[in-house]
C-alpha cells in the first residue's frame, strides 16, 4: 500500500501551487497555509525560503517526470518560466 504524498496543486496555485498542494494534503483551507508562508516570511524570509523549496522539490500533481533528477528539472524549468513572466509583466508597466 502506497502512503499519501504531497502534490503541488495544478488548480489551487495562486504561484506555483505549494500552499494548495500542503492544503489538499492535510485537509486544510488554503488561505491557512498561505498566512502560515506569510507569518513565516516575516522572520527573516524564512517563509520565502520554503516556499522555493518546496517548489523546487514537491513534484506537480499530474508530473510525468519519473524520477527525483527530472522532477527538479522540470520545476527548474517552471520556475524559469515564471520569473521570465513576472520580467515581462514588470516591464510592460514600467514602458
């Protein structure tokens, strides 16, 4: 029998969808986790510092990566992803 893991959430994501993925997880709201982020980013980013972590390390919901070495690489590349988006939407404000 196959023990209950923890997904990054493909619906619930409001970045990368850690909070949604711990929610669904431990049978918790959402906005719980994402306060408890917050509270924690408060010391010293600690918060900030889980949060990429995690993305990094808490495979997608529906991933089709099979192993450790390309589940990061896949999360790399969605990261990448997103901080390019995040440039582009920062610069067409500032133009």
């Amino acid at each position: 029998m196959q023990g209950k893991r923890i997904y990054r959430s493909r619906n619930d994501r409001m970045i990368a969808g850690v909070a949604g993925g711990l929610a669904a997880y431990f049978n918790i709201d959402p906005m719980f986790v994402r306060l408890a982020f917050v509270v924690l980013g408060l010391f010293n980013g600690l918060g900030l510092i889980l949060y990429i972590v995690l993305w990094l390390l808490v495979p997608v919901e529906d991933s089709s990566a099979t192993d450790t070495r390309s589940q990061v690489q896949e999360n790399l590349a969605e990261m990448q992803a997103a901080a390019e988006k995040l440039i582009q939407r920062v610069r067409s404000a500032f133009q």
